[in-house]
C-alpha cells in the first residue's frame, strides 16, 4: 500500500514538470522562432518479484512484475521549422532550411533562429537584445548607413555594395543544443554552412513552432491524470488510517 504512494506521487511529480513545460510552450506562442519543447514519458523499469521461504531464500522466481510509476520526463526540444511571416523590414531575417544564427554574448557564441535583427548606433548588426550578430569568420558584423539588402546566401550588400557575409551554422547533433536565455541555444561545437547552402527570406520572421490546440489537450490530459493520482493516494492514506486502527483500544 506504501509502495502505491510512492508510485503515484511519482506519477504526481512528473505531471507537475510536463504541465510547467505546456505553460511554457503556451507562453511562447508569438515568440519568434521558439522551439517548443517535447515530453517523452516513460516509466521506472518495473521489479520482477519472486516468493521466498522463512530463510530468505528464492523458491519461486517470476510471480510478476511491479510497476514503480513515472520517471521524471525527458526534455526533448523540437526544431521543426515554424510559420514564415511576412513584415517587409529590410533587417528581419529567416532562415528557410537548416542553420542558425550565429550570435556573439557575454558568455560566449551561441545560436538562434529568430532573426529579428536593427542597425544600432554604431552601425552593429545586433539582436533584439543587443548581441552582435557574427559574420562568416566569427566576426561582428557592422554595417555603414543605407539601404540593405539581403541575398538568398546570405550575402549583406548596403546601396548596392558587399557589406559582409552572415553567420550560419549548423548542430552536427541537434541534441547537444541547450536552450539559453532570450531564444538562443549554446552548444560545444558548431559547424558553418557554406553559403551555397544557405537560404535566407528577407523581410520575413520565422514563427513559434508551438501548436496552440495540441497544447491545450496535453493541458487537459495532464490535468486528469494529475487528479486521478491524487484520488489514488487520497484512497490509500485512508486505507493505511483504517488499517492501522485496527485492533487499537478505545
């Protein structure tokens, strides 16, 4: 009866951590480029039980398996590509295809999707943030007054004239990517794309991948299954009650 505690607030604590990562998908819906981020479930490997004698020994193997609830769900981040949508600013970006961004940070390179970028004062090519946005060679880019346009490699051309090459990069393993603060991710090792590689929409923002209805059920299935375990260790906490007070003198 203990252990059934035991599993079901197992059971409690992941449906806790999948609801905190449905919110956070939720809260993300109209950020530019988010990545939504994926549960897997999966159970504890269940004991195989036997029967055992007075002297502890094994008699009888296999009687059955026991099932020790849920482990804390996996976090898998899913790249699939979100919605292009059209603005017409001349420093708003996308990527169609593979790549990312490569950004500059006080803590180091890492990379992004959403490109959002403006001019700065000082004619830096920045994130809404104020991150330097990098060039091919691993260096900010810096861009003098006029009109931008971008080419579908890539390529920064200001009233006509190269300007600088962007920055893409891609994840050899897109699971060593961890996401960072303000919709960037870090990762050990990146690896340029070359720019007959890279496609790049101008005046265009790639959308959050999150699909609002399917999040909204996983809320809801998350919900049941939260309060069906509660019920279940609210059951057997009386249970345990009555069965402790039996044969107890009044």
């Amino acid at each position: 009866m203990i252990r059934g505690i035991y599993t079901a607030t197992a059971a409690l604590r992941a449906a806790a951590i999948q609801q905190n990562r449905v919110a956070h998908n939720l809260a993300n819906l109209e950020t530019t480029a988010f990545k939504q981020v994926l549960t897997v479930r999966q159970a504890y490997e269940a004991q195989q039980l036997g029967q055992f004698d007075e002297h502890y020994e094994l008699r009888r193997p296999g009687v059955g398996p026991l099932e020790n609830g849920l482990l804390v769900p996996e976090e898998i981040i899913d790249f699939s590509p979100g919605t292009m949508k059209l603005t017409d600013r001349p420093l708003d970006l996308a990527i169609w295809g593979e790549g990312f961004f490569r950004v500059q940070t006080p803590e180091g390179e890492r990379l992004t999707r959403d490109g959002s970028f403006h001019r700065d004062s000082a004619g830096n090519l920045v994130t809404r943030d104020g991150f330097s946005i990098l060039d091919q060679d691993g260096q900010p880019i810096t861009l003098p007054p006029g009109i931008i346009n971008v080419g579908r490699n890539g390529a920064l051309f200001v009233d006509g004239e190269f300007a600088a090459q962007l920055g893409i990069a891609t994840a050899p393993n897109p699971e060593q990517l961890v996401p960072d603060d303000n919709n960037l991710f870090q990762i050990d090792e990146s690896q340029a794309l070359p720019p007959e590689e890279i496609h790049i929409l101008q005046g265009y923002l790639e959308g959050s991948n999150v699909d609002e209805s399917t999040q909204v059920v996983e809320m809801m299935r998350i919900l049941r299954l939260y309060e069906a375990n509660q019920k279940t260790i609210q059951t057997q906490d009386r249970l345990l009650v009555e069965l402790l007070s039996v044969g107890e003198v009044s």
